[in-house]
DNA sequence: CCTACCGATCGGTAGG
DNA sequence: CCTACCGATCGGTAGG
C-alpha cells in the first residue's frame, strides 16, 4: 500500500460523495486496509484533501501559465487557455472536481494557502483578458477583472456536466466556447 | 418559533459552512431550542434542506420564466434574463448558494424532484438561445446546448464571488456580462 | 417545548 | 499493518 493508491481511492470518493460524506472507513475499505491503519500513509483527512486540492489546482497552473506567458495575441492564448482547460478536465475529471468546488473544506491555513492558489489561476485569466485590451484586440470594458473571473466561472462549470463518454468531445465543447468567448470579447 | 425562523438560521448556516458541516445543535443553538425541540416544527434535515432549494430555485424560476417566455426578442430577452439573475442574487445570495450548489446533498426523491427543477431553469435558457438563432439574431451555432448551460453556469458561478457590499453593483456586473454575452451571440 | 436518552458513526491513537 | 479502543458528535425519538 502507498500514499498515492489511497490517494487515488480518495479522489474517486470525494468526487462521488464530496469529502465530509467520505469517512475515512470508505476509503479503508476501498485500499482493504482497517481504518486505523490508513494513519501508517496519512496524516489525516484534511491533510488527504490538501494533497489532492493541491495537486489538482497544480495540473491546472502548470499548463496554462505558459500558455498565458507566451508571446502569442492575446485571442490565440484565450482558444489555447479554452482547449487546455478542456483537455485537462477531460483527463482528470475527478480531481477537477474536488479542486475547484470542494477546498472549502479546508480550515485555517490549509485553506489559505489554496487560497493564494486559486487567486493566481484568477490572475492568469485576467492578464490575458487585460493584454487583449491593452494590445486593441479586445473591446475595451468597464470592469475586466468581472470579464475574467467570470470566464473562470464558465469553465469551472463544466467540470459539472462535463462527462467523458459524452457525446460532445471536449474538443467540440473548447471550439464552441471560444468562439462564443472571442465573439464577445472583440468586434 | 415558526418553522419560517428556524429555515431563516437554516440558510444562513448553510450557506456560511454547507449542509453536512452544520448539525442540528447548531441550529437550536441559533433559535434557542434544545435540539430534540426543532422537531416539533420539522421533519428532518433533509427535508429542511428540500424546503429551502425548493424555495431557492422557486425565486429564479418564477422570475426568469414570464421573461423568456415573453414576446421580445431574445436579445432582450437575454439582457432580462442577466439583470433579472443579478437583482434577485443580490437580494437572495445566501438562499442562492445552497440552492445552487447544495442540492446535491438530497437523495432518492428530494434529488429527483430537484434535478427536474434544475432542468425547468436549463430549458429557460436553452429556449431564449434556440429563440435567437432562429430568429437570425444570433449566430448559428454547433451546440447551442453547450452554450445555454454554458450561460447557466456563468451566472451561477458569480454567487461565489458576489458581494452584497461589493465595489460593484449587480446592475453594474449585469450590464458588463450582457455586453459580452451578447457580443458572443451575435455579430 | 423539555428531559433524557438512543444507537450509530466520526476521525484518530496507543501499543504491539 | 492489526488489535482494541478513545471521546466526541451525529440525527433523531419516547414520554411527558
């Protein structure tokens, strides 16, 4: 038994049931381990939903921080942000989802530190959205930052009906989203 | 004490910790009763958690509906429609929040009975952006699906960073997401 | 609406 | 990694 296969059996569950359903008895059961000795690989369960929250948010800063750092047109980087985002939620659908909805869990500075987090995937959305502006591509608007979050808002949505055997492909749903996107930021 | 007061704590628990973290001693303590007294006025935490994302999704429902269902067209249907969701959020945020993001804490019939409200409130929009593609106002498009829900989950995002006291105004963040929207739809 | 309490379950630990 | 168990808390009820 390793931290990570517990961890894998904690991603599976929280994003079934959300973490306060969990008990730390559903995912002794899932590794076949007795619930008192999960604490041999663990520290605890909030510590479990750290990693996870984490690592999840991770996935998401470390692909699209070069994509919005690069020397593109600002347009190019949001269809680029738009299909990396879908990509990576198709590939990591669980985790997305315990990421973006379920840090609220987390208390004290556990949850200040996904917070710092969760402000730099902000920031990477409103960089791009305000270098559009500042280069003429974009119409200029009244209050970028709400543009910004709210494309944030947007995709992290999807995360809730997004499914992998579904008949759209994440492909599609990044083609119709950016078109729509770019459609309302220029012209 | 009305089973009116004891949803009104009910909510603001909710809404400020989630449904699983708050107990029923929170909620007595919040109307000083002993816990065992909150049931001589409801049935059980479940079913005040039905009651009040009933009533949450009711609020968006009743308003939203005449609005798509009136005689304008779908251009102005959907600047109605974004005001309209603003207005009431600013009026109903704590409400809104479990309504929107805590359903998924009812099981059997109260989740089934939810999820077809659910669907009442995707139809809304599926219909004003089906309405406007047909009348030529907006673009054809590939999924228009994708992108109604798209448009749901966009306003329902912003009750996570809305704020009543908040620099801006929900008129102000409407009209700033209308013009992007519908900058999107069209043109 | 209170008194008094129920069985179940929670996250976690001592000691081996 | 198991045995055995901890105190705390959970939603809810019987009887008055």
């Amino acid at each position: 038994m390793s931290p990570a296969q517990i961890e894998r059996e904690a991603i599976r569950l929280f994003s079934e049931k959300t973490y306060p359903l969990v008990g730390m008895r559903d995912i002794s059961d899932a590794v076949e381990l007795l619930p008192g000795s999960l604490y041999v690989h663990i520290t605890s369960k909030e510590d479990l939903l750290l990693k996870i929250v984490e690592r999840g948010i991770g996935i998401y800063l470390s692909a699209l921080t070069p994509i919005v750092e690069s020397e593109k047109p600002a347009q190019d980087r949001i269809r680029d942000v738009i299909s990396s985002y879908l990509r990576l939620l198709d590939a990591n659908l669980d985790i997305t989802k315990i990421a973006m909805f379920q840090w609220r869990y987390l208390n004290g500075e556990n949850l200040a530190s996904i917070l710092e987090l969760r402000d730099q995937i902000d920031g990477l959305f409103v960089r791009v959205v305000t270098d559009g502006i500042a280069a003429g591509e974009f119409n200029s608007v009244r209050h970028p930052h709400v543009v910004a979050i709210s494309l944030v808002g947007l995709l992290s949505s999807t995360a809730q009906w997004y499914s992998v055997q579904g008949a759209l492909s994440a492909d599609d749903i990044a083609e119709q989203l950016s078109d729509i996107v770019l459609g309302g930021l220029t012209g």
